[in-house]
C-alpha cells in the first residue's frame, strides 16, 4: 500500500524557495551581491511560483490516488413526515433511518497500486520539473546579473570615447584655425564625434534595458533603479580534468525523464490490468424508527454484506488497444528519456568546448585592446604635430573602440557561458556537494515555517 506524501498545509510555494541552490557554483562567482538577489527572485518571481504550488498539487494528487486501496465508508439519514386524513380522523406518522455504508475493492492483481504508482511518479515529475525551474532560473538571473555589469561598462565606455573625441576635435578645430589642418580634417572629426554621442545615448537605454529584466525577474516594478555591484571577473576557476559523468545524473530534467519513463511504465501495467476482473465488497446497515430518540437503538438494525466479481466482455475492443497505447507510449517515453540523455551530453560538451575557446579570445582580445589604446594615444600626438592624416587619427580611434568594446562582451559571453556548463552539469563540478531532491524537501519543511492561514486549514480539515 503507497504511503501518503507528506505535504505539510504550512509548505506553500514561498518556503520552497529557502532550500540552497547546489552549493558551489553560485559561491564560485564570489559575488555577495548576486547571491542576495537570486534569493531575492526566489522569493518573489510569479513563473517560479507557479512551478512550485503545482508541485505541491501533483502531491496532493497522489494521496487522493493512495486512497483508492482503502475501504469507502460512508453515512446517510433521513427523515419523512406523511399525513392522511379521512372524515373521520387525521393520521400523522413520522419516520426516521440511519444508513452506515462500506465498500471495498479488493486490488488482486495490482491495478489500482499501479494507478496509485503513476501519480506518486508524476509528483516525482512535478518535484523534479520544480527543482530545474529552480536551478534554471538561478542561471538566468545570474546571467542577467552579468549582462547588467557588461551594459554598464559598455555605457561608460561610449562615455570616455565621447571625451576622447571631443579632445581629438579640439585639437583638429584649432590646428583648422591656425590653417595647419583642412575643413575637410574637421568635418570628418566632428562626424566621428557625433556618432559617438549617438552611441553614448544607445548604450545608456541598453543599461536601462537590462536593469528592467532584472527588476522584473524579482517581480519588482521595471523603473531601472536596482543597484548592481560588481565588476567582471578577470578569472574564472579552473574546471577539473575529467569532470564525472556522474554529475549528469543529478540534472533535473534527467531525473524527471526517468520519473516520467516509470510512470508510462505503471499506465501500461494499469491498462493491461484493467482487462481482468475486479473484485469488491459493499456492506450497508441501518436503522429505522418512527421516534428519532430510539433511531440509535438496536431493536430495529438490518444490514447487509455483499460480494461481486466484474469481469469486462465486450467493450469494442476499448480496453485491449487502450492497453496497446499505453504500452507504445511507454515504448516513445524511453526513447524520449535517450534523447534526453544525448541532449545533455551535447551540452555540456558545447559548454566545456565554449569555455576554451572563450578563454583564448579573452586572452588575444585583451592584448589587442592594449595595443589599440595606446596606439589611439601615439596617432593623436603625431596628428597633432602634422606628422599623419586624419585618416589614420580616426582609424586609430575606432580600433580602439571596437577592441574595448569586445573585450567587454567576450568576457561577458565567457562567464555565461561558464554558468551554462553549471547549468548542463546540474550545478558546480563536486558531486558531493549536491542535495537531493527529499532532502531538499526534508530541509525546506524542517527550516521554514509559515503562519497558517485559518480560512485555508478549516477548508482543508473540512475536505
């Protein structure tokens, strides 16, 4: 007999939220910052919650399916008053009955169990499918914490190059003056300097764009006024050699394809059960009086205790191919669970191959930064002592420009994609440091606690 899952009327979607993310990979950032507000979305994101409180129906599904191997007990009463009169006299009588009803169905050959089994795996789906939301939306954020950082400094990027630019026209629009430089000289400094400003302005509503995604991440208004600290990292840790396909088994959606693939299993086996006969027992006693004070008394008790076997005959073959669909759709579920598999592979593949090539480009790039600053810097001195063209003062300067600007983004690309490779792993690169979903569970009902909400619990006990 399936024993009842434990889904505590206190545990709501809120206090799902308080169980630590895999321990590792968000510490690995180093950023408290990040960590505070991941917990903060937790708390509050609408999707996120959605996910939980559904998890906690599918639980609550699955005790009602437990319930079907107990006996059903059931009580009735009624009352009549009936009147008949005649010319003579008027003849009133009451009546009173109690009825105690009783049934069972006896599972001999385990199909009410194996329809019990499937909804205790589709709540293991649905703990599942909460806790990847859960990881999944920890790497969003995470990585919209980055995209915030990188739009920042992007910003501030366009607003240096803006004063280097105006520096630069100065100095073209005095040479203009002094006629050492032609209008020409000018005109093309001045349009440099204008669409730097224009991209001063793009850069600024590309912040403000990412500072929205965040605020609405945590279900705040989108105003673009959140505060995020931080620079981008530098470095990252090294990932150990010869990470253990262990690590995969602890992936959400794995763990709920496996879940899915035993609950196609339990349909079948319900299905071809459901061609053999049932069995059931049905037992009624009661009482009826004409006074409600003797209803309780055994004077008058009758009962009765029936037994019946239902074997189906004939029902348009609606049974035999219902078993067969269930069976193929257990057979399209493995197949599913193998693709699964192979997706994860790949991405933790694409992510580990990422993660090397990003780490080469962050190298070249960075030099290649450095050495178009300060060539900017050499080509304006030379501009102003006449010894270049102005073409080669602006080429200069939109080298330098461009190379900032994609070191910026490579960087940002390298530590996304690094917690992509948390993300395909399940969480960082120690086994050891990952918890299970029940002890998630065990951890979330033992450690939070909320009021409980009167209205709710008195329906609940009702039910």
């Amino acid at each position: 007999m399936s024993t009842p899952i434990d889904i505590n009327s206190e545990w709501q979607g809120l206090a799902l939220n308080t169980a630590p993310l895999q321990n590792g990979w968000l510490d690995d950032l180093a950023m408290n910052g990040l960590s505070n507000f991941v917990a903060e979305v937790m708390k509050h994101n609408p999707n996120f919650n959605e996910v939980a409180l559904r998890m906690q129906a599918a639980g609550y599904n699955a005790n009602a399916a437990a319930g079907r191997l107990l006996p059903r007990l059931g009580t009735s009463g009624t009352t009549s008053r009936n009147r008949a009169s005649t010319s003579i006299q008027n003849n009133t009588s009451n009546s009173f009955s109690m009825g105690l009803d009783a049934s069972w169905e006896v599972d001999v050959w385990g199909r009410i169990s194996a329809s019990s089994a499937v909804a205790r795996s589709t709540f293991e789906v649905a703990q599942y499918d909460f806790y990847g939301a859960r990881l999944s939306l920890a790497a969003q954020v995470a990585q919209s914490w980055f995209d915030v950082i990188e739009a920042k400094q992007q910003y501030e990027l366009s607003s240096v190059t803006v004063l280097n630019y105006e520096r630069a026209n100065q100095i073209i629009r005095n040479r203009f003056g002094r006629g050492l430089s032609s209008g020409l000289d000018l005109r093309l400094a001045t349009t440099s300097l204008e669409a730097a400003k224009a991209t001063e302005k793009q850069r600024e509503s590309l912040y403000n764009q990412a500072l929205r995604k965040l605020e609405v991440f945590a279900g705040r208004y989108p105003l673009a006024t959140i505060k995020v600290a931080g620079e981008m990292p530098n470095e990252l840790g090294d990932i150990p050699v010869g990470v253990p396909l262990d690590l995969l088994e602890r992936r959400p959606d794995l763990q709920s394809a496996k879940a899915r693939l035993r609950a196609a299993g339990y349909r079948a086996k319900a299905a071809e059960k459901a061609m053999l006969p049932s069995i059931s027992i049905t037992a009624r006693g009661g009482n009826t009086t004409k006074q409600f004070s003797d209803l309780l008394k055994f004077d008058h008790i009758f009962w009765n205790l029936i037994g019946g076997i239902t074997q189906p005959i004939f029902q348009g073959g609606q049974l035999r191919y219902g078993a067969k669909a269930e069976q193929m759709n257990f057979e399209a579920q493995k197949q599913n669970y193998v693709q699964t598999l192979l997706r994860a592979f790949k991405e933790v593949e694409d992510a580990l191959d990422q993660d090397r090539s990003l780490a080469a480009r962050v190298e070249h790039t960075e030099l290649a930064a450095q050495n178009a600053v300060a060539a900017e810097a050499v080509a304006l001195e030379q501009y102003s002592q006449g010894l270049i063209r102005i073409s080669t003062l602006l080429q200069s300067q939109r080298s330098s420009l461009t190379q900032q600007s994609q070191l910026l983004s490579i960087k940002k690309q390298r530590i996304n994609n690094r917690i992509s490779l948390y993300l395909s792993l399940g969480g960082d690169f120690i086994l050891g440091n990952t918890l299970d979903i029940q002890e998630n569970i065990n951890l979330i009902t033992k450690n939070y606690k909320l009021n409980k909400n009167v209205s709710s619990a008195n329906q609940e006990s009702a039910l």
